[in-house]
C-alpha cells in the first residue's frame, strides 16, 4: 500500500483536502487489478478525525471521534483486526456481510519518515477466514488429541493404580481371614488348655484320692491285721503255747510283707524312671518290662519307622499312656492278649495299645475308667489326639503326638 498509494498523495502536511486529481488517481489505482478485487473499502484518514479520502463518496469530508486504532495508527504502529466492525465510519463493511480484515497503516513522509496521514482499508479475508478456521479446527484436533492422549495415560494409571489397589485389597482381606483363623484357634486352644488345666485339677484330686483308697484298702488293712495280731490274747498271755505263739507271729509277719510289697508296688508305679535320655523305643521297651515284671503278662511289642527326637513332656506323656493302657487292660481285661504299636504317620508319632478282652461302652466312662481320662487329659494338653475303640473282640487305645509341633524342648 505504501507503494502505491504514498506516491499519489501530496504534501499532507500543507494539504487539508485532496484536490480531484488526486482522487481520480485513487479511484484508478484501487478500482484496477489486485487492489480492485481484493479491497473492499479504502479510507484516508488525518489527525484529527477527518475522511481525506474514502472510496464511499458520501462519507469524503466528514469527521469522526478518532478510534483508539486510528491513534495508534498515528503513533506509528500498524494496527488490524478481523471482523470487528464496530466503528461509527463502517457501516457500509457491516452491510456488506463479508468477512473483512481492517487495517489501520500508518503513511510516512518518503523525505521525513513523519506520520502525516493513516490509510484504512478493509481486505475481502475469505481465504483468511478460511485458514483460521482450518487452524482452529487442527487446534481443535491436536487439543483433542492430547487430551485424549492425557486421559489414555491418566485411565492406564489410574487402571493400574486400581488393579494394585485390588490385588492388595485382597492379599489384606485374605491375611486378615488368616489372622482372624489363627486368633479363633487361639481362642480355642486357650479354652482347651484352661478345660484341661481345671479338669487336670481334678483329676489330680482324683488321683490322690485313688491313692489313698489303695493305701487304705492294701498296705493299711494288712498293717491292721498285723496290728491286731500283736494286741491278740495268743500274743498277750505268757501261757499260750510257743508252737501257737510262733505261728501267729509268722501270721503277723506275712500280713507285714504283703503290706510291704503292695507299698512298693504301689510306689514303683509312681515313681517314673529316667527317661530323659531315652529313645522312643527305650521308652515302650521300659514300659512293657516293667508291665511284664509287675503282672506276669506278656505283652507284644511292635515298633516300625526310625527314630524321632523327642521333648521331655512327650516322653513322659508316651510313657504314662503306655503303662495307665496297659494297666487298664491288665485290670478290666485280665491281661488277654495286650500289646503295643508305634508307627509314624507323617509328622505324627502314633502309639497303639491293644487287649482282646471283652471290651466296654467308651461313651460310658465308669469311676474305675479313671485312668482313661486322665489319658485324655495328659494327651490333649499337648495337642495330640487320644481315641479309644472297643467291641466284643477287644479295645485299642490311640494317641498322636506332632512331633515337628512338639519341639526338642
């Protein structure tokens, strides 16, 4: 534009109007070529508000308040908007209906290089339009895309996020159901070794009491008899014949041996031997010899698998099983056909003692059954398993100790 239209223009600085010749030159020069086709309007503006030029004839002369563009324009900057028509002076580009670039161009003095006039025109800005529309449609697009993108990203986090959230949700609700198991077994096992702490009280009690019934009705009975052997009148009267004095004290004397072997034996039953250091098989072998010695029973005894270690309290508690069985046996069934079995099951140690005698009701536990209980009570207190089956042909007495669960200690 300053090229075309800076030479057609006087000295705008000596000059108020344009004289017809140059209005001509510009109605010329803008109606031909590129400029006729592509401007829409031209207008030439001065300082103070005032249309120089205007290729609408009807606004030539007229003055308008300066916009803020028109100032800057006349400060030396070139200013454009598009399709912002809202000045006083465009109401004809408003009419128009066509989308259009205004442009505010400063026009400088070729000599001086001073503002002394400002050029408006407004440029048919179809292709324009058009590229903008296309840059925001790719703007559209490549926002689109990136927010897809983001949200593609954001969704796998959050996707992830959740299956860990899940997967964790559920190693924490499985543990917890395993806690929540271990703290019901221990609840249980709590129960069971306070039961059997109140029940193994009793027993005890029940235990000395059967004591002392044997030591009444054995050793001290003798002791009596023996007692009122010696307070006898055979004994007491100097004329009693020494044949009969004698034999009433050979009386006296036999009735003090048995109550001294019924003594021993009943403390030989109490007293446990050292097994501390022994094997499991040394253990049952201790057991049924000393079963055998005391009763005169043979019993058979039967051992397969290897060797175990084992703690203190479970070969105390093997032992005690083995000699309260067989005792039992010995006393309900006459001793008819007993023996003894250990094998392994797994981790678990398993002791059997059998009698072939007439057998009993287990669910009916008598005051002499006693010691079965007992049985009972000295294996569940370990966590072992005690059971007990009879019938017509015999019994077998059952228990079960873990040793990996025992210990060595």
């Amino acid at each position: 534009m300053d090229s075309v239209i800076a030479p057609l223009l006087p000295d705008m600085r000596k000059s108020e109007l344009l004289d017809e010749s140059v209005a001509h030159a510009l109605d010329e020069t803008l109606g031909q070529g590129a400029l006729g086709t592509r401007l829409e309007s031209f207008k030439l503006w001065r300082r103070d508000g005032t249309i120089l030029y205007s290729t609408d004839k009807t606004l030539i002369g007229k003055r308008f308040e300066p916009s803020d563009n028109l100032r800057a324009a006349f400060a030396g900057q070139m200013v454009s908007e598009f399709d912002k028509l809202d000045d006083p002076d465009s109401e004809a580009e408003r009419a128009s209906g066509l989308h259009l670039l205004e442009i505010y161009n400063p026009v400088l003095q070729p000599w001086s290089g001073e503002v002394v006039a400002v050029s408006e025109f407004y440029e048919v800005a179809t292709d324009f339009e058009r590229n903008l529309h296309q840059a925001l449609i790719r703007t559209w697009l490549d926002v689109a895309a990136v927010t897809a993108a983001f949200f593609l990203g954001l969704s796998a986090i959050v996707f992830r996020g959740s299956r860990m959230i899940s997967s964790q949700s559920r190693s924490l609700k499985q543990r917890i159901a395993e806690l929540s198991d271990l703290l019901a077994q221990n609840r249980l096992l709590r129960l069971r070794v306070q039961r059997a702490s109140q029940r193994a009280t009793a027993l005890n009690e029940r235990y000395l009491r059967r004591i002392g019934a044997d030591l009444h009705d054995g050793p001290a009975q003798l002791v009596a008899l023996a007692a009122l052997g010696i307070d006898s009148p055979v004994i007491a009267d100097p004329a009693t014949p020494q044949s009969k004095r004698a034999q009433e004290l050979l009386a006296i004397k036999a009735h003090l041996d048995d109550a001294m072997r019924e003594i021993r034996s009943i403390s030989k039953g109490l007293v446990l031997p050292h097994i501390e250091h022994a094997e499991l098989g040394e253990i049952l072998q201790l057991a049924v010899q000393a079963h055998e010695e005391r009763t005169g029973v043979k019993v058979r005894l039967s051992m397969t698998g290897g060797h175990a270690p084992l703690s203190p309290a479970a070969k105390i508690c093997i032992f005690r099983f083995v000699q309260e069985a067989l005792n039992n046996g010995f006393r309900h069934a006459g001793g008819e056909g007993q023996s003894v079995e250990k094998h392994f099951d797994g981790e678990r140690v398993c002791i059997e003692v059998a009698d072939a005698g007439a057998g009993f009701d287990p669910q009916i536990v008598r005051p002499e059954r006693l010691g079965l209980v007992g049985l009972r009570e000295r294996v569940e207190s370990l966590g072992g398993q005690f059971t007990v089956t009879s019938s017509q042909s015999g019994t077998v007495v059952r228990m079960a100790l873990n040793i990996v669960e025992m210990g060595q200690t």
